[in-house]
C-alpha cells in the first residue's frame, strides 16, 4: 500500500501578530524522490517585508517511476501593510500556486491509464476582508485540471467548473463553504453524463485491460511519501475524520472504474473550525477470475488490485481566540482570529493567522484479496 504521495501542492497562510505575517509556499511533488530535487523543493516567500512580485520558478518535465509530469512552474506571492496587523486595512496577504503541464500514470500520452493532457495545478490565497466595523480572514483554495483521460482514453472527464473551498472566521463565528466541482464523463457505450452534485457517480466496466493487469504489480516505483512542508502545527484544531476509501464495485473479471464528486467534511470545536474536501475520486479496480473459471485466482480467491486518485485535495481551518482569552498586546488585532490547514499545520503564537492547503492530485495503490 502506498498513500500520501501528491503533486501539485500550494499552501498560503496569514499571520498578524508574529515577526513572519505573511507566507506563501508551493511545489510539484508532495513526496520524498532523491532523484528529483526540482519537483520536491518547495519555493518560499514570506513578509515583511512585503513583495511586489512573486517568487517563481520553472519546473522540469521528467519520469519517476509510473508517472510522467510535463513541464510546470511554482510560485509564492506574500504581501503585507503595516495596516493588517490592527485589521484596518483588507486585501490579499498571501497566494501561491503550481502548475503541470500534462501528466500520465502507468504509461505515456493517450495509452496511459490515467493521463491529463492539458494544464493543472493549484491555487490557494488568504486575505483580510472588512465587514462594518470588524475583520474577517478568507482562506480560499481551488483545482484546474481541464481534462482527464482514463484507461488509455476509454473513458473521458473534463472538468467545466472547478471546485472552491473557502473558510471564514471572526470573533462572531465563522463557516466553511464548499462549491463541488461540475464533470462531464464520456466514452465508447457510456454516453455522456454531467456530474455535479457531492455524490454523484459513473461506474463503468472495461472488462480486461493491460494497464489494469500491469497495476497489479504497480507500487508507485520510486515514488514514496515525503515529509511535510516545515511549517509549525496548530494546536486544538478538531480533527476531521477521513473517509473510508471507497471502492468501484467489484467486476466479475475485469476492470472498473468509479468517477464520483467529492463532498466536503468539517469538524467544529469551540471557536475552531476545520474542513478538508476532495473534489473528484477516481478509483480502477481490476479483479481476476477465480480459479477454476479461467482465472488466476489461488483456491476460489479473487484477486484485487485499486488505484485510488482524489483531484483537488483541499484543507483548511480557522480558530478564533477564546472569549477572555484575547490580549491587549495586539490592540484591534485582537478581533481577528487565528486560522490555518489541519494537515499543514501553518500556525504561530499570535491572535491572527490564516492559512489554506492544496494538493492537485493525490495518488495511492491498495491491493486487497477478496473471497470469489
């Protein structure tokens, strides 16, 4: 089993009350491969002082082991007024973003089993925004990905809107939002059908396909997962609880796949609020005859193999200071809270902090034996 491998990862974060109060960080790979320093290096820019351009770089287009990535770029945009700290002035404080342009998985182009031929990437932003006579954070975060090819071009899902994850907090309270993305899945024998409610899914069978049998064998190569950005953790966030993986239904023989919207999960404690969403699954599962009926199978046994990928992985959270809890050492920043990722863990000491996290695609290999 393989888990926690992702590419495409941007995470934002705004700090009122620390020596860095404004950060932006981004890169390709969000994994531990020697063999590619430019996909795993991650590029920072933080204020003050405050930068009129951002920080960028190109990337390189390589292979490491089943995975092809185009050419890409990232970038790291962090500003600051003196103005934020009190909460008197509002604007964006922080963006960063990465970007691939193309990308397959288990083989090249168009045979690939799954292959992304235009752009997509990353974009995560925080901002301060007035409301009356009082501030609020915004951490927002978004996914391109244009369209995706599976199973050598079977089956196609292009993506007309993209999803949205946005969180909001004060010392009135605070909410997360999520927009779901909107697919249309096409191919030979499906149709056309639109997707565009949390939910929502298409199961389609191929039948016996090589780079299904090829998966049986596929770890992710080289591929393995890294540690996390070097950011600090913020302490009494909830956890939100992570689903259950879920699976195409098994085929007789064969392969399936299962395209579904993601919906969005959040967890509240207090003046603490943390959500996570994924955008869209993707899961290949190939399931081999039990012996005995042309199949390989060991003594009745099926044998399963499933690819798991989620497009658009998005985190975010927001705490508020307690009541009473709030000190005069920030003057009006008091009235702003302290918010960041659950997983990235971008958080300080001070009364104002926000921050946001995103992986474009996140892959993981799960092999299970199942009884036929």
């Amino acid at each position: 089993m393989v888990r926690g491998v992702g590419l495409g990862e941007s995470r934002a974060a705004l700090v009122s009350a620390a020596n860095v109060k404004s950060a932006a960080i981004a890169r390709i790979l969000e994994g531990a491969a020697d063999s590619k320093p430019a996909w795993t290096k991650p590029i920072l820019q933080q204020a003050p002082p405050s930068h009129a351009k951002a920080a960028t770089r190109a990337t390189p287009a390589g292979i490491l082991g089943p995975l092809r990535v185009g050419s890409g770029s990232v970038a790291a945009h962090a500003r600051w007024e003196d103005a934020m700290t009190c909460g008197r002035t509002a604007g964006e404080a922080s963006r960063s973003a990465a970007t691939m342009n193309g990308l397959s998985l288990l083989g090249n182009g168009s045979a690939a089993l799954v292959h992304v031929p235009e752009q997509s990437g990353s974009l995560t932003t925080t901002a301060l925004d007035r409301r009356g006579d009082s501030s609020q954070t915004v951490a927002s975060a978004t996914v391109k990905a244009g369209r995706i090819e599976l199973a050598g071009g079977q089956v196609r899902v292009r993506m007309l809107q993209p999803p949205s994850l946005v969180t909001t907090m004060s010392v009135r309270g605070g909410q997360a939002h999520y927009e779901p993305a909107q697919i249309e899945v096409s191919g030979p024998g499906i149709g056309t059908k639109r997707l565009d409610a949390v939910g929502e899914h298409v199961d389609v069978t191929l039948g016996p396909d090589r780079h299904a049998a090829e998966a049986s064998t596929l770890g992710l190569g080289k591929l393995r997962p890294g540690s996390p950005l070097p950011l600090p953790v913020i302490p009494g966030l909830p956890q939100v609880t992570t689903p259950s993986v879920e699976s195409a239904p098994a085929a007789e023989a064969g392969t399936k796949l299962r395209i579904s919207l993601g919906g969005m999960r959040e967890a509240r404690k207090g003046h603490a609020i943390a959500a996570r969403a994924t955008a869209i699954k993707v899961s290949v599962t190939r399931t081999a005859a039990p012996k005995g009926r042309g199949g390989s199978g060991y003594q009745g046994k099926t044998g399963a193999v499933a690819l798991d990928l989620g497009v658009g992985l998005m985190e975010a959270a927001s705490v508020a200071p307690e009541p009473g809890q709030v000190g005069g050492s920030a003057g009006a920043a008091g009235g702003l809270p302290i918010t960041g990722p659950k997983v990235a863990g971008l958080a300080v000491g001070g009364l104002a902090l926000l921050g946001v996290g995103i992986a474009a695609v996140a892959l993981s290999v799960r092999r299970r034996r199942t009884r036929g």
